[in-house]
C-alpha cells in the first residue's frame, strides 16, 4: 500500500486512464478548432466534441444532444444558470429560492443578485440536511423565477428529494435549476424524471480533466433561456461564447460513458468500503457523530464530528491520509462549514469534524489502515484534552448515580 493515501474524492478525483487515453490525441495530431467548419481538421476535432455531447446527454438522460453546453467547470455553470435565468426573466419576476447547504458558486451567485436586486429565500434543513418540499412550496410567490437545489450535497452527502422538488417547479411553472456535481455519476441522474431545467456538473469530480463542466440547458417542455455571461463567437448555442477546449470534452465524454456503464456496481462497492470505514470508526471510538443521513447519501461520503479533538491537530496527526475538515480555512480564522451550521451540528463538534471520501482507486487496505490511524490519533489527542477528561468524569458519575442507564452506543 503506498501512502499518501486519497480519501478526497468530494473535492477532485484523478483523471481515469481510459479518459486520458481517448484525450491524447486532441492535444496534438488532432488538434483542429471545433469551430472550422471548412477543413478536415476541425471536422475532426466537430466529430469528437458530437460523440461526447452525446455520451453526456446519454449519462443525464437529456432528450438531445445540443441541451449540453460545454463550460469551464459547475462553478461556471452554476453562475451561467442562476444569473443567466435571473437577467433573462427579470420581466417575469425576481425571486430565487435555494437552500441554505448549496456549494458556494450558488450561494455566492444568488448574493450578488441580491446586490442587484433580486430577492431570495434561503431554505432551511433539517438535522439530516433535507429541505423540506412543503417549505419550498409556501416560499414560492408569483415573483418566483428560479429554484436551485443541488441533488447531493458535497459536504454530507445529503441526497434530497429531487424529483418531488422537481413535480412542485414544474405544477407552478418555475425554471428548476440542480447543481449535480456530486450526484451525477454516482447517483441515477435523470433531467426528465427529475423535471431538472438546468444542470450543472464538471469533468474532475467524475475522474475525468479539471476545467471542463457542462450546463444541461432544456430545450422543449419549457424552452430554458439564458442571458450569456460571455460576448462572442456565439459557440454553444450563443450561450457560451469560447473556442471549445476540445480534449477537455473528449475526456469528459469519457468520463460519462464510464460512469453510466460502471455506476451502479461502483456504488455498491463504496456503500461497502464505506460501511466498513463508519463501522471500524465507530465500533472503537466513543462520541462520534455521523453528519448526514445514514443511508440517504452519496456512496462514497462519510463525515463524521469527533467531541473532544481539535480538527485541526487531527488532520496534522494524519498527514498520511488526504481528508478534508468540514470547516473553511479564512485569512483570519477557522470558520466552522456553512453546511454543519445549518444541520444545528454545535460549534465544537464542527470544528473537530472530517469528510471522507471514497473514490474509484480506493481498497480496502487503504479503509483499514485509515480506521486504524484515526482511532491511534483520535485517542492521542482526547488523552491530552482536559475536556476528553472532564467528560470521562461527568459520564461516570453519571453511571455511579444511574447504574441502570446503558451508555447507548452511537
Ligand atoms: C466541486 C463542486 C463545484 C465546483 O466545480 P468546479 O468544476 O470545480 O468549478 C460546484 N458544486 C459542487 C456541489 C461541487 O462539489
């Protein structure tokens, strides 16, 4: 087993090598502009970006090729989507509902429509980190133009009820918008079961090449319009101005074609690796906290708050082990996740909290040696921590005086 070992499959992935075989070629023989409609060369470079646009459609269940339209990565698309919508149905109205665990490249962009004007509704969630369906249906008012909500959250793994949020955008007639970066692949994903409009997703989470994503834009039953974020060549159905980053595209086609044929027996064998690393956690470790629900989740996700440790000095004691804390780093202090904070997680617990995620390359050796280094590191610091102490203490008195109540295990 070679270390460090990759655990961070929510934040990038690495890049198959059967997608990095098919792209090779378009870095250098094949290297026409998909645009140059009158030599061999950019047909050949138009051909390879038609196969991958299907092989996306294919994966989304899109009722047509050109409903894809290639960007830069979710972060884009999901600036394209929301702002794109808001400008070009300003007339209609100018409210947006989202939900308060979205990815920042949502939150963010709904707050610099705030700045312009707009209005929106943070919804909330609750201790699994669902949004409740009937919550979204009182927040719609006949200003309402757009609803996004992600299908999987990135954080906690959180699979929310998509397809009834879907039938409540639909019945009311408003443009639904689902940031599916995480869902997609590793969940069925379906735009016409789910009634999604718009959806985005990006190349690097799915073990194809950073900088290429997708916005899935509906064509019929409604026809989505966008207000294009970038002036140009008009590439993309005019919504995405650029020259197409071609071998970008063949490996994200790739990618997809993978994911469909792989998802399901991949899955399964996550949710076991995944059962494996939570039960060797929490079979040898007392308070531990699963954030997220225990089932409703994407397979490869696991975050757990550890009471009595700092995260930090946790993940410098793990430096073998590439996981990320569920707070953000700021310049000025450690800010504890937007997503923990909206479950009701409290800020101690936050804090000393950890995202696993398990990919395509992970084994089961790397899951044992993981449980094994957690519970050495875990116990370390709780026997320096004058709270770990305090509250052996406070847990015995309390048995010494209630000798029937079973600690329940967690
Ligand atoms: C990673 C991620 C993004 C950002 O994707 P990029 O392609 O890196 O811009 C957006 N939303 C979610 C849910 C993500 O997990």
């Amino acid at each position: 087993m070679k270390t460090p070992i990759y655990m961070d499959n929510h934040s990038t992935t690495p890049v198959d090598p059967r997608v990095l075989d098919e792209m090779v070629p378009y870095f250098s023989e094949k290297f026409g502009n998909a645009a140059s409609r009158n030599h061999a060369f950019g047909w050949e470079a138009e051909a390879a970006v038609d196969e991958a646009r299907e092989r996306v459609a294919r994966l989304v269940g899109a009722s047509s090729p050109k409903e894809i339209i290639f960007t830069s990565g979710a972060t884009e698309s999901d600036n394209l989507a929301i702002k794109g919508v808001a400008e070009f149905y300003r007339e209609k109205g100018n409210h947006i509902i989202t939900c308060a665990t979205e990815h920042r490249a949502v939150l963010d962009s709904c707050k610099a429509l705030e700045r312009r004007g707009y209005r929106v509704t943070y919804l909330s969630v609750d201790q699994y980190g669902f949004v409740d369906p009937e919550k979204l249906r009182e927040a719609i008012t006949d200003k309402t133009i757009l609803i996004s909500i992600m299908t999987a959250n990135n954080e906690i793994g959180t699979i929310h009820p998509i397809k009834e949020i879907g039938k409540i955008a639909k019945e009311r007639g408003i443009i639904f918008h689902c940031d599916a970066t995480q869902g997609v692949g590793k969940i069925p994903t379906d735009v016409g079961e789910m009634g999604i409009d718009l959806l985005s997703m990006t190349a690097h989470k799915i073990y194809g090449p950073k900088g290429i994503g997708v916005l899935y834009v509906r064509a019929r039953n409604p026809r989505v319009q966008l207000s294009p974020g970038l002036d140009g060549g008009g590439h993309e159905r005019g919504m995405r101005s650029g020259t197409l980053n071609v071998p970008g595209i063949v490996g994200l086609g790739k990618a997809c074609q993978i994911a469909k044929q792989e998802m399901a027996e991949e899955a399964a064998h996550h949710i076991r690796l995944r059962e494996k690393l939570k039960d060797g956690i929490f079979t040898r470790l007392d308070e531990v906290y699963l954030n997220g629900h225990p089932t409703q989740r994407l397979p490869g996700n696991l975050n757990v708050s550890f009471a009595h440790v700092d995260g930090e000095s946790l993940l410098m004691g793990l430096r073998e082990i590439a996981v990320s804390p569920s707070s953000t780093c700021t310049t000025a202090s450690l800010e504890p996740s937007h997503v923990l904070r909206a479950l009701g997680v409290k800020e101690n617990l936050a804090h000393s909290s950890i995202r696993f995620g398990l990919g395509r390359f992970n084994t089961e050796e790397e899951v044992d040696y993981t449980i094994k280094r957690i519970v050495e590191e875990v116990s370390r610091l709780r026997a320096m921590s004058p709270f770990h102490k305090q509250a052996q203490r406070d847990s015995r008195n309390k048995q010494e005086v209630q000798p029937k109540i079973e600690r329940k295990a967690i």
